[in-house]
C-alpha cells in the first residue's frame, strides 16, 4: 500500500457527474463562471473542497485542482484522452508529483493514468486509508486499518520486481525441495499470496478483538450507555470535553479520533451514564473500513442512545446527516433512540438553515460545546430519554438484604432513604427491565 508521503505537491481532480453536476438539474439554466480551476462560481459549494481537506489532512501541498463534468466516467481513464492531456501539462507546470482523484479508480484506470501522466495518481479511498493509517494508536485501530488497506490493496498489486523474471521452483535459494519444481511464481503472484495471508490472519485477530469488546461493553450494561456519532469534525471530541471533562484530544483536522474513548457522565439530576467518543465518519467512508471498524463502533451498537452531533454551520450540513445515516444503516443502528444535538449554533447565520436541521431532528437540541450554550438543554433531554426507561419504585427492604442494595446501587439509583426498625425505606429508579428484581419489597 502506497502512502502520501509528506509534503507531496498534489493536484487535484473531480468528476462531477451529470446528475450531480451544478445546474446539471435546470437544463435551460446556464452554469456560472469557473474559475481558472474549472470550478463553478463563488456562489456555488465547492465540490473539492473536502478532498482539499482530507489531502491537507494526510500532508501534502495543493498545487491545483481540476473539474470535469462528464455525463459517466471514461472506462479506461476516468476523464478521457483530451483530459488526461490537460492534467498532464498542468500538473508539469505546477510541478505536481502526486495526482489525486476524488472518485474512486479501478486498478486498470490507476496504471493507464499513471502510464500518461508519468506520475503517481491515488483516490480519494487511499488518501482516507492513508489518514487513518497515520492516527491509528492503539494495537486495534492499526490491526483494523491494515486490513482494510490490504483489502482495498490486493486487486490494485503490480508487479514492481519485473527485473527479477519468474521466481523458478529449485532454483537458487528462494524455493527448492522434491515436489516444488515446476514453472515457479512470478513475483506478484507470491505478494498476492502473501497478501490473502495476512488479511486471513488479521481477520482472526480482529474476530478476537471484536468478542473481548463485545464482553467488555457488555460488563457495562448495568450502566445507561451514550453514544456520540456524526460527521468527521463535527465537534464530538469538544462535545466529549465540554459535558465530561475527559481531555480528549480536539484537533481541527478529519479522523483526529480513531479509538473510541468511554467516560462518566454525571447528569445534573445525578444520574451516571456512559458516554462514548467514536471515530466520525464521512461521505463515501470506503466500505473495506466499515467493515474493519465494526469492533471499534461495538459502543454505537450497544448504546442505549445516540447522540447524532451535526456541525449545524456547514453549508453541507444537510448531506452529512444523510452520510452518517447511511453508515449507521451499515452498522444495524437504524432503530435506536437518536437525539440530534446541532452543535456550533453560534456560528449559523442562516436561521432558516437551522429550522431545516431542526426539522429533520424533531427533538434536536441547538447548543455549542465551544461556548457551552444550550449544554443545559441537552442534558435535559438526555434526563427525559433516560427517564423512558426507568421506573420509580418506593420499596421497604430489610437492612440485612445487602444483595438488595447492592443490586439497586448497580442497576438504578437511591433518590430518599430512612430506615425505621431496622427497615430501610426507600425511592428509588430502577431500569423498568430490572425491576422485577425489587418487587417482592414494593410498597
């Protein structure tokens, strides 16, 4: 797997298909004016402008960028012999040695590209991996990327070793011994090979990693658990910080967080809860590390709610709630309690754009975790989805009942205690799927 090595001088290209294409849906609507990228006037979103931040993200230097509307990509090259031509001469006057497309390749489109540029061409998955490569930390994260590099790798392997001809069986001390003489191996061929090895042995390891978490999040279900998901930069490690005070790192760059991070959060009504910190996701989230992450996002899985954190100033906002669905639906976690917390509401300046979010978030809570303000509401409307699944009980349990107690310190909380001959009596909230447990002392 090629990795964008630091400071790279990049250019970039996009694809815009015609149904995505701006104006492309008003056909007797001229486009504005591009730029002298090609780009679609200042009115306009930017359409590489996310590419432009994951490649800044993984090091490189942005010399240029490059569109193309097309009505389907070229099978060979993606854009065609007279574009091809165009990127050629202005990645050589830039003086870009790295050519990065937003759409994904095909291997056979990758070396046709390479071959007419004379330069090394990568898509948008690869510079994902390559982000993901540099931020994973712990011994899971790097086993997960690995494999999800070596899975979006295998079809794209060429043969670089062509100056070492076949590797022939019982020749020279590479091979040898009765029963491996024949016609040998040519190199790629044995790096494929080695290749499907290791993805075997990392998805062993994984399945390992994947049942420890299973256990491990499910030790926690005495607890009422709290996921935080939305999209990369979102806010969601600041939102982490803000109710918590956990210290998580917050870096104004994509995937600064890949392992998911757990802490205490008390409520104001004293209720401990779980909140969970997981890696943020991203439109087009290539589906080889979807797969891998599935052990990292078991806390998305097992939470008993969601808080689905939108960076509400984005013009794009819209889309990035649609791309996080998307990969929840990936994940199974369509059907689970989902707050939707607007975050950076101090940076709106199109209210109307905020009554769009709150539309598509019927019980969304507006709030930033940069100024704390609307902190108090979300906390509110976390008490009120907690308060749906639990019960109040006024129980009269005997003093000598340790287990009671101590069974009620593990599932619920002890609002009012008195005791009175050697009886405590109490109110007290219980999980409504553990209540049965007290109900012999129920008054």
């Amino acid at each position: 797997m090629r990795s964008t090595v630091y400071r790279e001088k990049a250019l970039l290209v996009g694809i815009l298909l015609d149904e995505n294409a701006p104006g492309a849906r008003d056909p007797g609507r001229p486009d504005p004016p591009a730029d002298d990228a090609g780009l679609p006037g200042p009115a306009r979103l930017d359409p590489l402008e996310e590419l432009e931040q994951l490649v800044t993200t993984a090091g490189a230097e942005i010399r240029g960028r490059i569109l193309q509307r097309r009505r389907r990509p070229d099978p060979a090259t993606g854009v065609g012999s007279g574009k091809v031509r165009e990127i050629a001469q202005r990645a050589g006057a830039l003086g870009c040695d790295l050519v990065i497309f937003d759409n994904e390749l095909s291997a056979g489109q990758v070396r046709n590209l390479e071959k007419a540029l004379d330069r090394k061409v990568i898509d948008r998955t690869e510079v994902i991996l390559d982000i993901f490569a540099t931020h994973a930390r712990s011994n899971q994260a790097k086993l997960q990327v690995e494999l999800a590099q070596l899975e979006y790798a295998l079809p794209r392997l060429r043969n670089l070793w062509t100056h070492l001809g076949q590797m022939v069986a019982g020749h020279g001390s590479l091979m040898g011994g009765i029963g491996t003489r024949g016609p040998g191996e040519q190199q790629i061929e044995v790096d494929r090979r080695l290749a499907r090895d290791r993805i075997i042995d990392l998805k062993r390891e994984i399945a390992r990693i994947e049942a420890r978490k299973r256990r491990e999040v499910s030790a926690r279900a005495v607890n009422f658990t709290v996921a935080l998901v939305g999209y990369t930069n979102a806010g969601k490690s600041t939102l982490m910080n803000a109710l918590t005070g956990a210290g998580v790192l917050v870096e104004d760059k994509l995937f600064s967080t890949l392992d998911t991070k757990t802490r205490a959060w008390m409520l104001p009504g004293r209720q401990k809860v779980l909140l969970s910190d997981t890696v943020g996701f991203i439109r087009n989230l290539p589906h080889h590390l979807v797969a891998s992450f599935h052990a990292t996002l078991e806390e998305v899985r097992e939470a008993n709610l969601l808080l689905h954190v939108v960076d509400a100033s984005h013009p794009e906002a819209v889309a990035q709630v649609a791309a996080v669905r998307s990969v929840l639906g990936a994940l199974d976690c369509t059907g689970q309690q989902t707050i939707g917390v607007l975050n950076k509401s101090d940076r709106v300046g199109d209210a109307l754009a905020l009554r769009v979010l709150e539309r598509d978030f019927p019980e969304a809570v507006a709030c930033s975790a940069k100024t704390g303000e609307g902190l108090d509401a979300l906390c509110a409307a976390v008490e009120r989805a907690i308060a749906g699944r639990f019960v109040e009980m006024t129980l009269a349990v005997p003093a000598g009942e340790g287990k009671v107690f101590a069974d009620l310190a593990r599932f619920g909380q002890i609002l009012e205690r008195r005791y009175d001959d050697g009886i405590a009596h109490l109110r007290a909230r219980v999980p409504i799927r553990e209540a049965g447990k007290f109900e012999r002392f129920k008054m």
